[in-house]
C-alpha cells in the first residue's frame, strides 16, 4: 500500500515538474507570458498618465491640511 502512494506521488511530481518546465522554456508559454506583461506594463503606464499631476513643493500632508495654502508652505 504504501510503495503505490509513494508511486503516485512520484507520478505527481513528474507531472508538475514537466508542467513547470514547459511553461518555462515552451515558446507559445514565453510569448503569451511576455504580452501579458507588456500589457500590464502599458496599463501602469496608462494608469500614470491618468492621474493628476501632484506639485513638487510642500508634502502631502501641507497640501491637504485644512486652511494651509502653497504660500504658507513656503
């Protein structure tokens, strides 16, 4: 009993280590992984380009402080 868990565990590992190895160096997996990741590096950039500048001067607690204007920051 114990030698065919052992077995199928063996079966499982090789599985997954074939699995693992063809995502890794399979081209197709390669080329779907590498437009994933353009896709999601133009969305950042998107995203960035999206969102309203923010000054340089004064920290965001200065800016967002009630009352406080960039004069007084200064």
């Amino acid at each position: 009993m114990v030698v065919s868990w052992f077995c199928f565990l063996v079966v499982l590992a090789l599985m997954a280590g074939y699995i693992v190895r063809l995502r890794r160096y399979c081209r197709a997996y390669r080329q779907e992984r590498d437009a994933i990741q353009e896709g999601y590096h133009r969305a950042l950039l998107q995203l960035e380009m999206l969102q309203p500048q923010e000054e340089s001067t004064g920290t965001a607690a200065e800016r967002t402080a009630p009352g406080s204007t960039l004069a007084e920051a200064h």
